[in-house]
C-alpha cells in the first residue's frame, strides 16, 4: 500500500473511531499514520525519494563565446 493511502487509511479510522466511540479504532488509525509518516520521513533521509532538481534541468546548455571565434 502506498504512504498516502496509508495515510488516509489511518485518518479514515480516527475519524470514524471519534465518531462511534471507539477508542481502539481511534488508536489503530493514529499508529498507522505515525507508521506512515515514519517510513516516509527515512525514505526523504536516505535519499531515495528525493527528486533531482528542476532548477538544473531547465538551464539552457553552454553556449560558445562568439567574440572570441
């Protein structure tokens, strides 16, 4: 399952746990987003989510100094 949907997953259980009372479907849903959250807090540390920045890519290649041909 992806780090979103689990995400949501667990904020989907918090919420209907908040709404029919139920303390160990509130609790469950907090774990599973802390669990989320952690998995994609280590991948962003690691670096292999990072994406490469746009700022490079968008630069336009060198050009030769023509005052000088």
């Amino acid at each position: 399952m992806s780090k979103t949907r689990e995400k949501a997953e667990g904020f989907t259980r918090q919420v209907i746990g908040q709404m029919i009372g139920d303390d160990l479907l509130v609790q469950e849903g907090k774990e599973l987003e802390q669990k989320a959250n952690q998995e994609d807090t280590s991948e962003n540390v690691t670096g292999q989510r990072q994406q490469p920045s746009r700022e490079r890519s968008r630069q336009p290649p060198a050009r030769k100094d023509e005052s000088n041909g």
